[in-house]
C-alpha cells in the first residue's frame, strides 16, 4: 500500500482499573499497528483480546494508559478528526421510532450537510444499502440484517474517509453477507480505509488486504492476507493432459510426457487454521508477540 498512513498506534497500551484505582485488567499491550490509507485492515482476536478497547481508544471514547494512537495525524483524543470517520458498533443504537429516511436526516444533520445534498445522500444510501422497499418503515419493525444495513449507512453519511466496522456481517443471511463484503470492498476502491474487527474469519479472508490477530492484549501475527496463508515448505503443481503414469512424477517428467505445466505455487492454509493455530501457540507460550510486520509486501 503506498497510500499515506491514516491510523498509527506506538506502544498502545491500556490498563483498566477498580473502584480504588488499583490495575484490574490490562487489555492491550504495547500495541503498535500501522493502516495505510486505501486498504482493508482485519483486527481479529477471541472475545477479550483488546479489539473493541483499541476501536475506542482510536474514536478517543477511552484514554491509554500508556503510548500513543494517531488518527490522521491527530492525537486520538481529539475529536475534530471524528468528522472524517464512520463507525458501525457491534450493536447499533438507533431510534426505534424513526425510519430509514428519518434516521439518516437526523444524523445528516448533526454533521451541518446541506439540506440538498443532504436528501441525495440519503437516497443513494438507501439504495446502496439495498433499503428501498424499507425505506419508510420504523426501524423497530426491522429485522437484525436490516439494522445492520442502516447501521452502515449511518456511518457513511458524512462521506467518511476512515470507516470502522465493528462485526459487519453479523445477522446477514449469506446474500446479505456476499453484498456487504462487496460494498466494503467498493468502499476501498473510492480511495476510503476501512478497519473491520469479526469473529467470521471467512469473511475477513475474502475482503481483507492485511490482518492482526490479538491475543489476550498482545498483537500476535499481522501482514498480508495472501502472505500469512501461503505454505511456504509446500509447494504445489497443477497440470493437465497428463498420462496417468505421469502423475507421481517430478516437472522434468512432465516435460517429457508432452504434459502442459498449469502452476507451480505454495498451497494456501484457510485464515481459520492460522488463527487457531495462532492462538493455540499463544496460550502455550505467553510471552511470544509480534513487534513489526510478518512481511514487507505491504
């Protein structure tokens, strides 16, 4: 990614405490990511890993303990970057009472958009969104893949250029699911950057251009998706029109049975599997965590 660097933590830490100040929990340790502008960043992890403690430290709705977050440059307490970022939380707290069009008008609003560019953005949200046929009914009466869907729009409404997403898949049905991943990705292709944190390692897989998984507060693997899933010890030949005695044989003899070598190429593992084995190795050895990238490809 050769965009310039939208998010940046150094050594991001957070510590949360009791009743009487005393350390309670320490939920993230010496964090340090960096998400360049116009890519799809992946942060995974179990429930409890510090995913939704970093989300809030980078929307300046909690204060490190330790380290620094930079959102745009900006230190992440201050809040004039918001303007430039939209947010999904897990559960989107909405105003039952209101409808689609209603929703957006309000939150419209609260960014000071002109009433004229206001309602078009309403409308290409609604049908972005794929809403139409809802677009007049409360949101009490809507179903949870639904409020996801005005979730989404209400986190674009200001044009955002950072976009975090919190569990955006969660309550789709598989076509909601495959249309969602496809505006994220359309989402990447209008220049925007997007951060997603979910448990459905398939779809983080499909979309994402880079990852970290989280353990227990520490930051355990992060690179490129395509680079953390090859097999690099294994390597793998397609071909075709070969005899069968060929089959078994090494490339030399694939040459010399006239057969039309397809790919030579490391098999790929599932993010699944990497994940698991990750965390796996995590709770057997503690103390192990990542200080940089897995690969430089990024």
């Amino acid at each position: 990614m050769a965009g310039e660097t939208v998010i940046e933590t150094r050594a991001l830490s957070k510590t949360y405490r009791d009743f009487w100040g005393r350390p309670k929990v320490r939920a993230l340790k010496a964090l340090d990511l960096e998400i360049k502008q116009g890519e799809i960043f992946g942060l995974l992890g179990p429930n409890g890993s510090g995913k939704t403690t970093t989300i809030k430290l980078l929307l300046g709705l909690l204060f490190p303990t330790e380290g620094q977050a930079l959102v745009f440059g900006k230190d992440a307490t201050d809040v004039s970057k918001n303007q430039r970022i939209g947010y999904l939380p897990e559960e989107s707290y909405l105003y039952r009472f209101l409808n689609a069009e209603e929703t957006l008008d309000f939150y419209g609003r609260l960014f000071d958009i002109p009433h004229d560019v206001l309602k078009e953005r309403i409308d290409s949200l609604i049908k972005t969104v794929g809403l139409e046929r809802a677009r007049k009914r409360q949101l009490k009466e809507y179903s949870k893949g639904m409020t996801r869907r005005i979730g989404l729009a209400q986190a674009l409404i200001n044009e955002p250029e950072l976009i975090l997403l919190d569990e955006p898949t969660s309550g789709l049905d598989p076509i909601g699911t495959r249309e969602m991943k496809d505006m994220i990705i359309r989402l990447r292709e209008q220049g925007k950057t997007v951060v997603m944190c979910s448990h459905l390692l398939a779809d983080v897989q499909d979309v994402c251009d880079r990852i970290a998984i989280l353990h227990q507060g520490e930051l355990k693997e992060l690179g490129r998706v395509d680079s953390l899933l090859t097999l690099a010890d294994v390597t793998q030949i397609r071909a075709k029109r070969l005899p069968q005695p060929c089959i078994d044989e090494i490339q030399q003899v694939i040459a010399r049975h006239q057969g039309e070598l397809l790919t030579v190429e490391h098999p790929t593992t599932t993010l699944e599997e990497l994940f698991l084995s990750i965390v796996r190795d995590s709770e057997a050895r503690p103390g192990r965590r990542v200080v940089q990238e897995a690969s430089s490809n990024s």
